[in-house]
C-alpha cells in the first residue's frame, strides 16, 4: 500500500518532499501497565530517512499512546495525535529540530502500529 504511486505524489504535494526511494518499517506492539511507551527522539540516526509514518492497526481500544510531535527541546506539542481508529495513519517529515514520542498506554489495548 505505502509504494503507490498516487501515495507518493499526494506526499510530495503535501509535505514537498520528492526523492523518496522506498519504504521500510515495523509492526509496533505496546501493552499498557509495562513502561513500553517510546520517549523522546529524533528519527534522523534513520539513515536518509525523510518521512515518517505511523498507522494504527488495533482493533482494540485503549487510553493513553498519544503521538506527540515538538520542536527538540521545547515543553509545548506542535502536534497531538490520537489513532481512533483501525487505519488511521500520520506522516510527517524528518526533521533535525524536530522530535516525537509515544506516551504510556494506561488502560485497554493492546495497542498496534506500523510505524516506519
């Protein structure tokens, strides 16, 4: 699904970036009451990596696992970002000033992602 082409070109409209030359990820399973939540950090050890993606695969529910995007070092969020439902997904581009987390799952799940 992630190599179509029409995929690929409504990303280089909607975030600019053009030389994308593949894709590659994992499937991603937290569990709430376990400390598996993702911390702080920038993607760009990733190699050339240039977008991220992370789509949502539960069909469970669950609280907590909020996709956070802010400005490397800063406390306030640019982006929050629940997955609701099954296929949901988020892209955003790599940045250097640019860092992410998961927070902690708190109650139901398990949650499911494709994050790459």
């Amino acid at each position: 699904m992630l190599v179509r082409p029409a995929l690929w070109e409504w990303l280089k409209q909607a975030t600019g970036v053009s030389l994308m030359g593949g894709v590659s990820g994992q499937v991603v399973h937290k569990r709430p009451e376990t400390h598996d939540a993702l911390d702080w950090h920038s993607d760009l050890h990733a190699g050339s990596r240039q977008l991220d993606v992370v789509i949502h695969l539960s069909g469970e529910s669950y609280g907590g696992g909020d996709f956070e995007l802010r400005r490397a070092g800063r406390s306030k969020n640019l982006v929050c970002f629940q997955h609701g439902r099954p296929g949901a997904m988020a892209v955003f581009v790599v940045r250097r000033n640019h860092e992410h987390r998961v927070t902690p799952l708190v109650s139901g799940g398990p949650r499911r992602t494709y994050a790459g």
